[in-house]
C-alpha cells in the first residue's frame, strides 16, 4: 500500500506564502502515477487543488491558477505545492493523494479518481 505524508502547513497572513510537500512510499509494480492536492473546509466538501501527471502536465482548480504551482521530484518520491498570494478561503485541510498505473496526462480534479491519502496538513490564512 502507498502511504503519504504531507507537510508544511501552518497559520499565516493573507498575501503569504507557504509551500507543502508530499513524501510517498511503498509503491509497487508501475510507478507511472498521478498525483494531486485537495482541500477541505470545515462544513465543506473535499475540492481539487491541482493535480499532476504523465509527462508533468497538470490541471488546477480555477481559484488558484496563476498563484499555486504543483510539482514533484520523482526520483525522490516527492510532490510539492507552491502557494502564492494565500486567501482566507485557501484555508482548510490539504491532503496529497495518488493513483498508482495512472497514464493521465492532466489528471481529474475529482477525489474519486484517488485511491490512497495522507493524512492532511492544515492551512490557515488570517486577514
């Protein structure tokens, strides 16, 4: 099974940045993989962040593009999100999540497409 561990969250003023990172393991067989970040509110559903395939394309939620940035360093294992300009309604619960024989090249923003989760790193942005 693939277990995720995020981190770099914490509590920072509108306009700050922070980044985040994902480590991953136990990977088997294909580690052609997809990978995205998803938020939670409280009282809110789980939202797609953005996520990152086949050949590094990747997709972003409208609320974020041109100030969050998804990457990943492969042959470390590693998956990261770059967060500019933060907005109170950026904060929430951000878990990394993965599906593994995944060819997407921009992969789905949709929880249902990801099989294995951290555990969350909270972010929280003050005005």
């Amino acid at each position: 099974q693939v277990q995720l561990v995020e981190s770099g969250g914490g509590s920072v003023q509108a306009g700050s940045s922070l980044t985040l990172s994902c480590a991953a393991s136990g990977y088997t067989g294909s580690r052609v993989v997809c990978m995205g970040w998803f938020r939670q509110a409280p009282g809110k559903e789980r939202e797609g962040v953005a996520t990152i395939g086949k050949g590094d394309g990747t997709r972003y939620a409208d609320s974020v593009k041109g100030r969050f940035t998804i990457s990943k360093d492969s042959a470390e294992n590693m998956l990261y999100l770059q967060m500019n300009s933060l907005k109170p309604e950026d904060s929430g619960m951000y878990y990394c999540a993965t599906r593994v024989g995944c060819v997407a090249s921009h992969p789905s923003l949709g929880s249902t497409f990801y099989t294995s989760w951290g555990q969350g790193t909270q972010v929280t942005v003050s005005s």
